[in-house]
C-alpha cells in the first residue's frame, strides 16, 4: 500500500514537472510569436504540447490552474459584464490633423516646460479598442474595457483567450527591475486585416449581418458573454502605456517603459520611435501615413506622446486629455454627401443586393458615387432615408459604406424607404431565410439571376469562355435565347438568330461559338464552380471535384458523404446537398451531360502528405498560363494548402499581374513572393515525382482524413 502511494505521488511529482515544461514550452512559442516576432516552435510542436497539455489537466484536475495556457478557453458564460472602476482614469487623447496643429502642440509644451526641444516617442495608433489589464505578483488578474475612462467592464476571461495577452509575466532580467507586485498596463485589442476578412466570411456564410469595419469586429468579439465566441476570433494585443503602478517603481522614460514591458512580455505596437526633434516628430508622423494601407491592421492615426516621466507630471491634463501626448490623425477617409436614391440589384443566388447611390464626394482623392447597404437590415439599423445626408467611409480596397446618418441635417423632404418584398426585376415573392440576413428571390429563371449565373459560368475560374461577358450574356437572354446554362451548347443551332443580333458580325459569332464548344472539356473544379452553389467559391468547389468524379456523383452524395469532405463545414455542405436535390438542378445537370458537356475527371483528393506539405499559398493577381483554381488544384494536390489572406505564417504568395494589396501585404510582413515563372518552375519541380512519398499517377489516391 505504502509503495503505491509512494509510486503515486512520484507519479504526481513526474506530472507536475512535465505540466511544468509544458507550460513553458507553450509561453515561450506565445513569446516568440507574439513578442519577438521570430518563432522558433512550428506550429504541429505547439499544437503538440498543448494537446498533451490538455490530456494530462483533464486526467487530474487538480494540476489545472488559472494561468496555465488551457485556461485561455472554454470559461462558462456571463449574464452580463461586471464593472471595474479603473485606479487611474483612461484618458483619450487631443487631435491634430497636420503639422500647424503639431507644431502648436510642441510650442505649449515648450512653453510649459521652458524648454526649446522635448524628446518624443511616436508610435501607430491603432483602430481598436483600449483594455487595462491588472497584474498582482506576476498574475492577470482582471481585464477591463475603456468605459467611459473611469469605468469599464470586466471582460477578463474574453481577455484570457488571447493568445498575444501574457497569463503570466516574465522576468526581465537585463538589468531591468524585476516584476512588480502589482502592474497596471494598457493597450489596444485589435483584428488583423486578415483575421477581419476570415471572420466576415463566417458570418457570411452563416447569413448572419457582416461587420463594418476590424475595429467594430474586434469590439464585438471582445464584448461576447460566451468567451468561446471571442476565443474563436484571432484577436491581437499591443501594449502602449504603464498604467497605475506603485509610484517607486514608474519608469523614468515612457520609452524605458516600453522596453520594460517587451521584457515583461507584452507585445509592443511595432515601429515605435524615439524622436529627438520635432521635425523627426513629423517625418515619422508621415512614415505611418505612407505605410497605412500596407500594414495588416488599421491605423487611423500616430500618437506622439513625451518621453520624460518627470515632464509629463509636470505637463499635467487638461479635462480628459493629457497635455503630453497628442494623436496626429490622418486625413479622413470618410465624406458627406446625400443619398440620390437606392438600386437593388439581384445576384446569382438570387440575393437582393441594395446598393446607395451618392451624389458624387471625394473621398482621399477618389470619387465615390455609391456605397454597398449589404442587406435590408443595414439600412433599418442605420434609419437611412432616401435624400438623407450621410457619412460614407473608404477604407483599403474594400467598397465605400454608408456608417452614419446625419439625422439633424433633416429637413423633412426625406423619403421613408421600403425594402422589396417582389423582385424588382421578375416581379416574384421575395423571400427571407430565418436568421438570415439577406433576402433572394423565389424565382430560378429571374431574368436578372439567369444573366448572372450565365456571366459567372461564362467568366474566368469557372468556364472561362472567351468573348461572353455579361453585357452579351444580357443581350442573349433579353432575346430569349438563353434559360439556363446549358443553353448555351445549343446556342450553334440558333448561328441565324444570333447573327440577327447587333454588334454580332459573322466572325465574332463563329469565334463565341468555337469558344463555347471548346469550354465544354473543362475541369471539373470549373464546372462545379460555375454553377454557382451558395458557399462554392473555388476552393470548396476544388474540394469536391477531389472527391466526386462527375456531377452526376456528386448529385448522389449523401449530406454525410459532403460533411466528411475535409475543409468542409456543415453549412456548406448542406448548401451543396439541398442544390443537388433540387429537381430543376439535377435537371439541368442532366441536360449538360445531353447537350456533350464532358468535364475533365476529378482529381483525387489533396494529400496530407506530398512535396509541398504544410505549405501554405496565397494566391493575388492574375496568372497568365492558369486560373487561380487550378493554381490552388494543383497546390493542393501537392500537399500545400491554399489561403485567402496573407498572415505571418504564409510560406509564399503568389503574385501575379494586377495584384492588389495581397501583395502589399506580403511585402509588410516579408512573406517570400513568387512571380509567375517561379510558380510553374516550383509545380513542375514538386509534381515531377522522385520525391519520396508523392504518389504515382497510377497509384490509389490517398483519402486525406
Ligand atoms: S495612449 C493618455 N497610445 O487611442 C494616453 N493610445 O484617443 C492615452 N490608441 O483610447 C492613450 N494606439 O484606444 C495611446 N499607441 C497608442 C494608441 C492609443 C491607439 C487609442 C486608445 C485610446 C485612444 C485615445
């Protein structure tokens, strides 16, 4: 008895150390990611530790505590948030908007000091939202919001689920003071483009209203009763300022505090600047303007704030903002203008997409003349009026939005606004999901549905048939001589008609009908893609011509066969199941298959293993010898995996002609790009077999599980 207790708490004492290392190996990957930038732990060794981690705290429950990393999710969920008065106050921040204002500034400040030059340090300022987080002996104990900057809520257990949030300090070593016993820190909590984009399409994909912009997502991630929620969201932190701490211990220099706490182990907002002049001031001012777009997360500003301790006290504030710092804010990307009228435009689904017109403003030097209203609850929760004056906000690339109404600039003339409940352009019921936010329209061969889903099956990634834009496409259903895709492949029994047509000479008929002919051979992916299924951009589309052989196959999948697809989710695999049970599509399908359309065979499934294995691709700009989905197909068959946004982790991007920003951004994160010539040299390399572990042509696909 006596020995197996004994053998027991060995046992215990060989958990506890193993937890231990555990821990530690899991915090120094939190580390090198978040704060040093320069990871040395892959991805599969954290995931590894963690799992291990997990296993061991869920056989003895005793060994979990607050601060070990597992903690960082799955707390149960509020009622409501807790209030927490903030020891000092959370001060907002004056603005300037050029350098007369900066230089004003730095003049009261010399004033106030008798000095004639104040060292500054200038960091981003950052679109999110500002957190204190309180330490006691090392420990994250509490988390609150702004508030109203003298209280906030305590959102500590959302607060824990951030993995760049430290659970525990480190200490500092370097000659630096150790850990203080309590430790208030501020900063921003913020989305990352890239994490921003990931999330709007799961809320798109959930039919659930997009959000605005990253810094309203980030709020909304971080105010969810349900830490889960906020735990699935890829939030960031950086910490800007040592909050209330005993007043021994205050650095003696806002950068010494900044330094301090990157050895604490808080990530720092990068590129923060030590400025001996204000001229230096200024140009860094403008540096951050210059990088703005490039960066993945938004900026809408860069504060400037006075190194010395000692003059800050001595600067003091005036009402809630400190005369020692300043926010110089970039132009605004925002415009006023009215709202003309509001056209809704009908997609390939069937989605009634209602669109603002604008009388034309310039907004940062471009002419925005309409802004996307996304759905009809959009414009209920903005009370917009037609005639009304409004704020419409441009940011990077994405397409201007409606943010505010200014309802004190009403004057009676606005017109209340009524959603359509028929299709504008077929006149049928329009019909709205429960707990979606769109509305489509009922009717499948609506005139203005039938001309997208031609343009989308015609166009490039799906059909790619040359000569069939969507202006042609329109003027072919208007003459009734297209009902559906398949139509198309009949199109050569009607040359007379089409010839009849304007701007159809002889040649440029002959010429569509030979690309029409020739699309019919297309890849399968293609074909699945241009069918245009609710949630089947390019990528899931790939993922089924991976599995399925045919259409016709596909058509017979059970909802199970689809849900097992890896990379699947449950709703797009019900969006797939319920398209193929439709009677009309498999009508249809039938029909594509009659009028000689005989896709290439699907490919087998990417493999989990292959040359390029835990790869990852991003793909941006146009690609001269392929489309972007069989770039992605062959990638994938390869092992690589294929991603929508560039992040840190990206391996390369694939940059071909037009990029946008993708490329932008894979230069701000030094992620290695490939040209063209790069990518096919790489495919054939990797596809040219000898490599141990890739599959013969001939050999059985591997399922990838
Ligand atoms: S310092 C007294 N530094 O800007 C100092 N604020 O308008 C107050 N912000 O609520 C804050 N980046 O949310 C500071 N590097 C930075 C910042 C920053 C973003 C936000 C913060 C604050 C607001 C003030």
């Amino acid at each position: 008895m006596g020995e197996r207790l004994d053998d027991q708490i060995a046992d215990v004492d060989g958990l506890r150390r193993r937890v231990a290392e555990l821990r530690a190996t899991i915090d120094r990957g939190n580390y090198e990611y978040y704060i040093l930038d320069n990871p040395t732990l892959s991805d599969a060794e954290w995931d590894a530790a963690m799992r291990e981690l997990r296993a061991i705290e869920e056989a003895h429950p005793v060994l979990v505590t607050p601060d070990s990393p597992t903690q960082r999710v799955g707390a149960t969920p509020l009622g409501a948030f807790a209030t927490v008065t903030h020891p000092l106050p959370m001060l907002s921040l004056g603005n300037v908007f050029d350098e007369a204002g900066l230089r004003e500034w730095a003049a009261r400040v010399y004033k106030i000091t008798g000095r004639d030059a104040v060292e500054c340090v200038v960091e981003p300022k950052i679109d999110g939202l500002a957190v204190a987080l309180t330490y006691e002996e090392g420990r994250l104990t509490v988390g609150a919001t702004r508030g109203d900057g003298f209280t906030g809520e305590d959102v500590t257990q959302n607060l824990r689920t951030i993995r760049a949030i430290p659970l525990r300090l480190r200490e500092p070593g370097d000659g630096l003071p150790p850990v203080p016993p309590r430790l208030e820190v501020r900063g921003e909590v913020f989305l990352p483009r890239s994490g921003f984009a990931a999330i709007n399409e799961k809320q798109a994909e959930a039919g659930k209203p997009l959000y605005a912009n990253p810094r309203n997502a980030a709020a909304g991630s971080l105010r969810q009763l349900d830490p889960g929620i906020t735990a699935a969201r890829p939030l960031r932190f950086f910490a800007y300022q040592v909050g209330s701490i005993e007043r021994a211990l205050t650095p003696r220099a806002h950068w010494d505090a900044l330094r301090w706490l990157k050895a604490l182990g808080f990530p720092l907002s990068p590129d923060s600047a030590l400025c001996a002049t204000l001229d230096e001031v200024w140009e860094r001012c403008r540096w951050w303007q210059e990088r703005r777009d490039a960066l993945d997360f938004e900026i809408d500003g860069a504060v400037v704030k006075v190194n010395q301790t000692g003059l800050q006290e001595e600067l003091g504030q005036v009402a809630r903002e400190p005369r020692w710092a300043i926010a110089y804010k970039f132009p605004a990307v925002q415009g006023v203008t009215r709202l003309d009228h509001i056209e809704i435009n009908v997609g390939r689904t069937g989605a009634l997409n209602p669109l603002a017109f604008l009388d034309p403003v310039q907004i940062g030097g471009v002419t925005v003349g309409r802004a996307t209203l996304h759905n009809e609850d959009q414009i209920r929760r903005l009370d917009l009026k037609l005639g009304d004056w409004v704020v419409v906000e441009r940011r990077g690339d994405v397409i201007p939005q409606i943010v505010k109404v200014l309802a004190e600039r009403r004057d009676g003339s606005e017109r209340e606004y009524h959603f359509p409940t028929s299709c504008p352009t077929c006149g049928s019921t329009v019909e709205r999901v429960a707990g979606e936010a769109m509305s489509y329209c009922t009717n499948a061969s609506c005139p203005a549905q039938l001309k997208e889903r031609l343009a989308h099956f015609a166009g490039r990634g799906a059909m790619d048939i040359e000569g069939l834009g969507a202006e042609r496409v329109a003027q072919f259903v208007d003459a009734g001589l297209l009902g559906d895709v398949a139509d198309l492949y009949l199109l050569h029994e009607r040359r007379d008609a089409l010839l009849a047509l304007e701007r159809m000479a002889e040649k440029n008929t002959d010429n569509l009908l030979r690309a029409i002919e020739a699309s019919k051979g297309r890849p399968l992916a293609r074909l699945i893609f241009g069918l245009g299924i609710r949630h089947v951009g390019e990528r899931n589309a790939g993922l089924l011509a991976g599995r399925f052989a045919s259409l016709e196959e596909l058509c017979r999948a059970s909802l199970e066969d689809l849900v097992a697809i890896p990379g699947f989710g449950a709703i797009v695999a019900q969006s797939v199941y319920d398209f193929c049970q439709e009677g009309r599509n498999q009508a249809l399908i039938a029909k594509l298959a009659a009028v000689g359309v005989r896709p290439e065979g699907g490919r087998p499934p990417a493999p989990t293993d292959g040359p390029l294995a835990g790869k990852s691709f991003v793909l941006t700009g146009r690609l001269d010898s392929l489309t972007r989905g069989e770039a992605t197909a062959r990638l994938q068959a390869l092992g690589a995996t294929v991603a929508a946004t560039v992040t840190k982790k990206t391996d390369y991007v694939v940059v071909g002609e037009d990029a946008g920003s993708k490329a932008e951004r894979a230069a701000a994160l030094k992620r290695p790009t490939l040209d063209e010539p790069a990518l096919l040299a790489l495919l054939a390399e990797a596809e040219g077999g000898g490599t141990p572990g890739a599959a013969s042509p001939d050999e059985e696909p591997v399922p990838a599980s």
